[in-house]
C-alpha cells in the first residue's frame, strides 16, 4: 500500500485505455494543486499509459504499487497545470 496520505482514490478496475487515463485526468481536475490521487487499476497496459500521460499532463507520479497478482496503485499528485 501507499506510503502517501491521498486526499482521494479512484477505483477504474474493470477499464481499458483510454478510458483509464481520461477518468484519472477528470478526477484531477477536481482536485487543488498538491493534492494527491490513488488510482486504482487492474488493466496492465494503464499501469504504464496511466502515469505516462499524467506526467504529460504536468502532474507527478509518486509511486506504482502492486497490491495483489491484479490490481495495481497509481499515485499521482496534481500540479497546476492543465
């Protein structure tokens, strides 16, 4: 499990690309500046796809867990911009 405090947690198991990035990009958008997200997935390809474009997207990957054989943790803060 994390070892950041996450102001809030999005569970997408059961989504495909691309739908595992833009759910993660809304759910930041809710967000402050400096907060962070726990995304949780169990599509492997989001495991890369996911962080890669939310750092394209300004924001900063902290870490990528596995939790158990499928579902992974995506934690990522908000950055400013948009």
């Amino acid at each position: 499990m994390s070892e950041y405090k996450e102001n809030s947690e999005l569970n997408i198991k059961g989504e495909i690309c691309p739908f595992t990035f833009v759910k993660s990009k809304l759910a930041l958008e809710k967000m402050k500046k400096g907060e962070i997200l726990r995304v949780i997935v169990d599509y492997e390809p989001a495991i890369r796809n996911v962080p890669r474009s939310m750092e394209e997207q300004g924001h900063k990957v902290l870490s990528i867990n596995k939790i158990n054989n499928t579902d992974y943790e995506i934690i990522v803060e908000k950055d400013g911009k948009k």
